[in-house]
C-alpha cells in the first residue's frame, strides 16, 4: 500500500470555466490545512480560498474533503475545484507539491483504487474506456464495465472452477476414497456447462472489444469499381477523390464512421491490378497489407462487369469477405443481399443510395451488434485472449477426464484456467501487466 501522497490535474489541459486539482494519499489533512488554512468539512462542498506558502491568493473555489477509506481511492483525497486556466491549475499543483505531494503517474490514483480493493482491474479500465469513448453505445457499455456486468461475469466463472477443484483435489488428499472422476457424472456435466458459459462470456467479450476499438472494414476490389465512391456514400461526406480513370486512388485513405452506434475504421484502398507504375505498385501493395489486418474486406465490383477474378482466392484465408454489387443503377438491377458461394454479396448503388441500408445491416450483424442486449459490457483484447486461454484449459480438463486421466492432470488444467480468469479482474497479475495497464491511463485519473 503506498504510503506517499500524490497530486495532479484531474480535468484536460487548456482554457476551461473549471479545473480540478486532485491529491491522495496520507498527507492531505497536512496538505489542506497548509493550502486552505483548515481542514474541509467531509464529503462537503465548501466555498474556499487557496494560499500559496506566504499567504498570498491563488484562487478561490469549492473544496472537496474524502478520508480514508470511503474515497475513490481508498485513501484520504481532496478535490480542488478552482478556475480552469492552465497557471492557476499549475500553481495550485506546485502549492501540494511544495506541503509534501508529488506529482502522479498517469492512471496512479485509478491504480492506488485498484490496489487498495476499491476496483477490480477490469473495472480499472473501464475508467479509462469511458473517458476515451467514441460513441453513445461504446460510453453506455463502458459503464457497465464499470458498474461490474463484466466482473461478476468472470468471478462466477472462478467460483465454479474453485467448487469443481475443490472436489477434485480432494480424490488427490483422499486417495483412499477411490474416487473415480471418469464415471462421476456431475463433474463431466459441471465442465461441460462452465466450458458452455465460457464460450458466451466470449462471444460477449467480443462484441464489446469490436464496440470499443472498432470494426476494421477494408474496401477493396478491381479499378473503377466505385470504391472510392462507396466510401463517400458510408461517411456522409466527399472524403475521396472520384472519377472515372482507372487507378485514381493510390495511397490509403482512413475514416471513422459510425453505423448505429457502431465504430467503424473504415479504409479505401488502391484498385487491386498488376501495374507497371511504381507508385500505383506501392499502393497495390499498403492495400494488401491493410486487407491482412482486416476484421472484414468489402469486394467490391461493377455490377455490369461481373466479379472480378481476384476474390477469393487473392485474399487471406481468415479475413471474412463481403462481395459488393455496385453500380446496379447503370444496368437496372434492384438493390438486395444474398448469400453466394463465397459468402454475402449486396447489390447497391454507391451513387444513388440504394442498398445502402442493406449494407449498414449486414455490417451491424458481422459486428453481433444485432444480438446485443442490456447486459453487454465493453471489453479489451486482453481480455479477449485471457478468455481464450481459459477456455482452451477448461476443453483440455474436459479431454483429460473423458480419457480417464489422472485427477492431477484434470486438476492442473483447471488452476490454469482459474489463473487465466483471474488476469481479467486482477485476482493474478503481474506487476508489468499493471504498469502496461495504468500508464496508458490520463494523468490525474
């Protein structure tokens, strides 16, 4: 437990009505009485003067006073809430710096809560996922993080996996009970169900991964096949440059959009040709290299020429392919979605609009946003992976006791799988995994 005291600006830098000064640790009652001349009220707004070392006015505003332990951080914290100028803000840290402060880390005092049980890691960045989000749906999930959807998630998965080897370890101190874990039915039901309960706690974690980071949509296909124009008609706005000649868009060019509260990082690319021209070459050659990276890749094609033959099988195996009509408007052809051999092609105009709700659809639902219900929680790539790994344990526990294995090995595969869940709250961790954490957080939060 950290026994220093720590102070920072808790609000963005620049110009504002308000700023906000913010220090914890064991030394604010000395702090307070040093920069306001008493200590605050608790968990009361006071109306306050701040006093620099000789007495002189630094600012007035409201003081907030929280002791230990019912604070964010579980330690004594005051909040200074002065005028939001950066001179102010700056001498009123170095008045807490000068009473025996230091200036935090980022992320510190969202890591002393962490620390000091307030939070669980999980919730830790969900802090930071709220601050940093881009959409209403990413700010609504993140806050369900938050409030501990994911969290007690992941601790009903551990208590099952701590019941399940509690029985089993117990066939290990016990030998004499002949417990046989191959014919005990409720043990193989009980895996069964918590490897069942995994798998959704996956395809949730998922969702929330794609709703915070965002859907990666490359757009590529043959020259002149409208995916310049495409992006335009996704994005609202002329952020490419169309016209009729062959090989117009040379370079990458990214946006971020939304589709119903879906982030997307959509990229147009190069028209996919052998080309003797050493820049259109180089373009050819950063739109590959954003396909391999892709969540999805949108082919798209001119209705009126048919599906080029690159497709399939010039693309990376694992990228999900979305073939796109375009054009439909120059051969009369209705806008609609079907699904081919290759996967779904939606017919549209890029030009007119038509079949372009189609394809917003079709994106929500590679996303699972169609599915998304009250509980859904935002959640990380580490997550993601700790998931993964867990559950990858859990079918390995499973195989062990379908072959009659001893209860060690079943036993083992279990304490993998409760440390990989653990990793998400915090329950095991690493001080290197904290550090990469938290200083990726603002500083003051």
């Amino acid at each position: 437990m950290a026994t220093d005291t720590i102070a920072a600006v808790a609000t963005p830098p620049g110009f504002g009505g308000v700023g906000i000064v913010r220090v914890s640790g064991s030394g604010v009652p000395q702090i307070a009485a040093g920069l306001l001349g008493r200590l605050p009220a608790v968990r009361s707004a006071t109306f306050a003067t701040f006093r620099d070392g000789s007495g002189g006015f630094i600012d007035q505003g409201i003081v907030l006073y929280f002791p230990a332990p019912a604070s964010f951080t579980g330690e004594h914290v005051l909040e200074l809430q002065g005028h939001g100028g950066p001179v102010v803000l700056d001498l009123l840290v170095q008045r807490c710096l000068e009473l025996g402060a230091r200036p935090a880390r980022p992320g510190e005092f969202s890591e002393r809560a962490f620390l000091n049980g307030k939070i669980d890691l999980a919730q830790a960045e969900a802090i930071a996922d709220l601050i940093e989000s881009s959409t209403a749906l990413s700010a609504r999930l993140a806050g369900r993080s938050l409030q501990g959807v994911f969290s007690q998630k992941i601790d009903s998965l551990i208590e099952r996996l701590i019941r399940m080897r509690t029985y089993i370890e117990a066939t290990l101190d016990f030998p004499d009970e002949e417990l046989d874990l191959a014919a005990d039915l409720g043990i193989s039901d009980d895996l069964r169900s918590l490897i069942d309960l995994t798998s959704e706690v996956i395809d949730a974690a998922r969702l929330g991964q794609v709703i915070r980071d965002g859907l990666a949509v490359v757009i590529a296909g043959p020259p002149n096949a409208g995916k310049s124009s495409l992006l335009n008609a996704l994005s609202g706005q002329d952020a490419a440059i169309v016209t009729p000649i062959p090989g117009t868009t040379r370079d990458l060019l990214k946006l971020d959009i939304q589709v119903d509260g879906l982030p997307i990082r959509i990229v147009d690319t190069a028209g996919l040709r052998h080309s003797e021209d050493l820049v259109e070459r180089e373009g050819v050659r950063r739109a590959r290299a954003q396909i391999d990276q892709a969540d999805l890749v949108l082919w798209v094609y001119d209705a009126a020429e048919g599906p080029d033959p690159l497709t399939r099988e010039s693309l990376p195996e694992r990228v999900p392919v979305t073939r796109v009509r375009n054009k439909i408007d120059l051969c009369g052809m209705s806008p609609g979605s079907s699904e081919v051999e290759t996967g779904t092609e939606i017919a549209l105009s890029a030009k007119t609009g038509d079949g372009l709700d189609l394809l917003r659809s079709h994106l929500k639902a590679r996303a699972g946003l169609g599915g998304l219900t009250e509980g859904a929680f935002v959640a990380r790539r580490r997550h993601l992976d700790a998931l993964h790994r867990g559950h990858g344990h859990l079918r390995s526990a499973r195989d062990a006791l379908a072959q009659a294995a001893g209860p060690e090995l079943v036993a083992e595969d279990l304490l993998h799988a409760q440390h990989a869940f653990g990793e998400i709250t915090g329950r095991f961790t690493s001080e290197d995994l904290l550090g990469r954490i938290f200083s990726s957080f603002c500083i003051g939060k």
